[in-house]
C-alpha cells in the first residue's frame, strides 16, 4: 500500500496543481468580466472560458498560467485605471 501510495503521490500533485491553475484563470476571468464593461475585454474573457476552461479539459499547468499571464497582461492597466477613475477604453493600453 506504502508503494501504491508513493507512486501515485507526485501524480496527485500535479493534478491539483493543475486544477488550482485552472481555479485561478476561471476565477480572474470571472473577476474581470463582473468589473469591466469594455467589450473588447469581455470578448477576451470569453474566448479565455471557451478555449481553455471549457473546451480544453486536459490542459497542463503551464497552460492555464500561460492564459492568465496574458489575461494579466490585457487587463491590469484597464483596471488600475478604472480604480484611479480614469475609466480607460482598451484602445489606451495597446
């Protein structure tokens, strides 16, 4: 049992560690759709749910970060804007 245990121990691991990946992308994207009404936005939020959370349910690890780097990258300046009351367009950060 001990060796049964061990073996799949690092298996366990990754697959956790993916879903917490997954968790995080599904939860961001959630985030940045409840708080921004840029359509260019929503629309990447969309494809994001689509491509990776729904339609890719054996993505890697690497993938779902890859995703929220580039969700990240997209709607960090929107968003720190729209809390200094700015209320940038999507055009102002590309």
């Amino acid at each position: 049992i001990v060796q049964y245990d061990e073996k799949f121990k690092a298996e366990d691991k990754a697959q956790r560690n993916t879903v917490s990946a997954k968790n995080v992308l599904e939860a961001n994207v959630f985030t940045v759709k409840n708080s921004v009404q840029d359509e260019k936005l929503l629309d990447k939020c969309e494809k994001t749910m689509n491509h990776k959370l729904a339609s890719n349910q054996m993505a890697e690890v690497e993938e779902y970060q890859n995703k929220q780097k580039e969700l990240e990258k997209l709607c960090n300046p929107i968003i720190s804007k729209l809390y200094q009351g700015a209320g940038p367009t999507i055009k102002e950060v590309e």
